[in-house]
C-alpha cells in the first residue's frame, strides 16, 4: 500500500481546552511531524476555529476536507485527536463513509495511535468519538444547569461589562448613576424620547460602562431591563427576585414596557418639531389645530392653523401664531406645576395608582396564561394548531392592557414634575423641544384656541383655554 502523496492536516480550536485541545498551531506541527515519520506528503491544511463545543454549529473547512476527499483530491488524512476530526459519533460514522467510499486508507492520529483501517482501531476510535462527545454534553449540561440555578437563585448574570448604576461585583448601587437612570426613567414616563435623552446623557457627558457614546439602543436596553427593579431575568422571564438592590420598583419597570410597546403600535418616531404638536383645538369647529410654517418678507412665521379638506376635516378659518401662544403655555405649565392644585391632583391619583396595580395583575395574568400554553404545547398536551389559535385572543388582549398602561403613564409623569416649576423656568430655553414638548403634555391635556383679529402677532390671553390634566 502506497504512502499518500495528497494528505491532509484537519486542526479545529474549541471551548473544550481540557486534555487534548491544542492550539491549532501546535495540532498542526505535531500532525505534520508524524507526516515526516511516516514518511506521507502534505497537500492541504484544513482549520476550523469551532469555539462552542457541542453546539452543532457548521465546520466550512471540515465540510471541505470531505468534498475534496470525495472528490479524490486527497488521499490521507492527519489529525491530532479524534475529539478534534469529530463532535458526535454519528459525524465518525459519516466521516467513515466518506472515507470508505473514496477507498481512503490512511487516517493516522497524533495522539491515541487509533487506526481507521483495522476492526479494533475502529472500534476504539467509536470508543473514543462516544466518550468525547458525552464529555463536551455533559459539560455543556453542566453549564446550563449551573446557569439555571444561578438565575433561579437570583444571583447576578455576570457577562463582561458590570451593567450602568453597578458596581463591577454586578450587585453594589453606584449612587450617582443610580441617580441618572432614575432620572431617565422619570423623563422617559413622562414622554421624552430615547433620542432625546441619549443627546442628553453625550451633551452632559455621563459616561457610559464602555467609555462609547450614548445611542437610543443602549438607552432602550438599559430602560427595559428588568435588573433595575431587582429581577433576575432568565432567557427572557424574570424568574426570581434579585440578590442585589433595585433602583426603580417593579411598577416603574412595567410603566417603562408598556411605553414601548404603546411606542411601537403607534410608531410615531418622527422628532418633535412644534412644541405643542397634538395638543390644540379649534375653538370654532373643534378640531385639532396642525402646525404650518410659511415665509413672510424673507423670514419665517410659524403658526397653527385649523385645516379643511379631506384629510383635516376642519372649518380652515383660524390660525394663530406659534411663538407668542408657545412662550403663553410653557409659562402657565410652569407656573401650574407649583401649584397647591396640582399637588391636590396628585393627591387623587390614587384611583390611578389602583387602576395599574389592576391592569398590572391582568398582565401578570395573561403572561402566566401564555407561559401554561407554551407548556402544554411543549409537552405535547396540544398540537400546534391549538396553541397558536389559543394564544391569539390572549396576546390581543395584553396588547390592549399594555395600551391602557401606557395611557394612565401620562399621569404618573406628573408626579416627577410636581414642584419643579421654578427649577425648570431658569432651564427651559436650554432644554430640547422633545423634553420641552414631554413637559407640557404631561400637564395640559389640551388646549382650545379661540377666534382671533387676523393679523395681529400679539396673543390675546382670552382666546386661549387650558384643559389641565387630572
Ligand atoms: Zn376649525
């Protein structure tokens, strides 16, 4: 039998360090030593870098090393170990066929001397692929299990950067940041935008974990995590209470959901560009009031005006101009949040505070419902087509719970702002329309513009009434 003339060298790095895991370049001196002894020609090396073990992930070059097998480019095949060529006994078996198939004779080890061309080096080899492939599952069950009831302890998911508001033992409150999510949350309940805050957090320069830049990902991640309420979350369910302090109460965190999923079925992303967008009524037809800019002698006037036609369906036959009703209204929100009547509103939210713990049950409720379905399903106690036809009226109905969640969050952003009135006139030209805009809705609940003289720039404090919020 003749040496191989085309033989090729398979290395592969894995997760599996212990014993035979090799560094690929040491896998490939030693195989290429052994090809010197037996006196073989190498045509090919073949590497794979396979850094999950068991994971049954594909292997491009091992897959090529078998074409170029099958295809008779290559007439032998050198490998450290066994573990390295295969993950699972049925990929030795696979990789027996191709070999015999292609009346390939010579595979040789580095390590374990096991000869694919004599019965008992086969069966030691099975031996050897059957034990290795147990050692790497039952080190990934081990993993996973280990995973499990670290989650089900409620101890801290370590991944590589400690979370914002932690310290590096992913547990201790870090009281400035703490302070600063807090502050996101309350400014995100009462309406302003990830964009928003995140230009923010860049412009006070708050520094991130990392050391990069704010983005509306990062912001939306640390927001809807549900560590900051003290819950340890596994594979996506908060499974137990956290071994750690919370920074936000569960309610907050459920308020934070809500916004979003309210966010994602209205999909109204576009930035802020008026600053009472949405909230003004025509005080002659009732509708609402749009914002239109147009330019006069070479300088631009930005009114709000009642529009007519299809799409608006107003009267058309009032306007009012922006600048002069805008100051108007931010200088009454601001006055207003100083106010014992507000304070007196606040007081009467606790119909409020009752009607989300309700609506907070209900999703608890419904969660749970879904979680039994999945159950069932997985254990093969309804098919596939009883689950989804189950699960749909739930899901609407939690879409619904969410909506009227996220409905009640504009009265519970009151309550961040109470007394800050003062505070915020000395701030409010710094601040960004989105804030601004989030300030103002979170008070008025709209606003009905009366007639006015065309032509007069001057506001007519009469023409305006204010709905407040309650
Ligand atoms: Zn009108």
């Amino acid at each position: 039998m003749p040496e191989p003339q085309r033989a090729a060298i398979y290395a592969r790095i894995s997760q599996d360090t212990e014993g035979t895991g090799k560094g690929v370049a040491r896998q490939i001196e030693d195989c290429r030593k052994l090809a010197a002894t037996l006196g073989w020609q190498v045509a090919g090396e073949y590497v794979d870098n396979d850094l999950s073990a068991y994971s049954g992930k594909r292997r491009p070059e091992y897959e090529r090393m078998l074409a170029d097998l099958a295809d008779g480019l290559i007439d032998g095949v050198l490998v450290y170990h066994i573990d390295r060529l295969t993950r699972r006994p049925i990929e030795l078996e696979h990789f027996l066929n191709v070999v015999d198939a292609a009346r390939v004779q010579h595979v040789r080890f580095v390590a374990g001397e096991t000869n694919l061309s004599t019965s008992d080096g086969l069966l030691v080899a099975r031996i050897q692929a059957a034990v290795a492939a147990n050692e790497s599952a039952s080190k990934s069950r081990r993993v996973a299990r280990k995973h499990q009831q670290n989650a089900a302890e409620g101890k801290p998911h370590r991944g590589s950067t400690r979370p914002f508001g932690y310290e590096s033992d992913f547990a201790t409150v870090l009281p400035a940041e703490a302070d600063v999510y807090r502050t996101l949350v309350t400014r995100f309940l009462a309406g302003e935008s990830t964009r928003s805050l995140a230009s923010w957090l860049n412009t006070e320069q708050v520094p991130t974990v990392t050391g990069s830049a704010w983005t509306t990902s990062t912001l939306k991640g640390m927001l809807t995590n549900a560590r900051y309420a003290g819950l340890r979350v596994h594979r996506g369910q908060a499974v137990a209470p956290g071994q750690w302090d919370a920074i936000i109460t569960e309610d907050e965190h459920r308020r934070i959901l809500a916004k979003f999923a309210d966010k994602k079925i209205s999909g109204r992303r576009t930035p802020q560009r008026y600053l009472l967008s949405g909230m003004l009524r025509c005080g002659k037809c009732g509708n609402r009031l749009f914002s239109s800019a147009r330019v006069i002698r070479g300088r631009p006037n930005r009114r709000y005006v009642c529009m007519s036609g299809p799409d608006h369906g107003g009267c058309g036959r009032l306007m009012v101009s922006a600048d002069p009703l805008e100051r108007f209204l931010a200088d009454a929100v601001l006055h207003r949040l100083d106010t014992p009547e507000l304070a007196d509103v606040l007081a009467g939210r606790n119909s409020a505070d009752a009607r989300t713990q309700e609506l907070t049950r209900a999703l608890d409720e419904d969660q749970q419902r879904l979680d039994d379905l999945a159950q069932a399903h997985g254990r093969g106690d309804i098919d596939m087509r009883e689950w989804m036809l189950a699960k749909k009226p739930v899901q609407d109905r939690l879409a619904t719970t969410q909506r009227h969640l996220a409905q009640i969050t504009h009265t519970g952003a009151l309550t961040g702002l109470a007394g800050t009135g003062a505070g915020l006139r000395s701030a409010w030209g710094s601040l960004n329309l989105s804030r601004q805009h989030a300030i103002v809705q979170a008070v008025i609940d709209h606003a009905v513009i009366g007639p006015g003289t065309p032509g007069v720039q001057v506001l007519d404090p009469a023409r305006v009434s204010v709905v407040w919020r309650h």
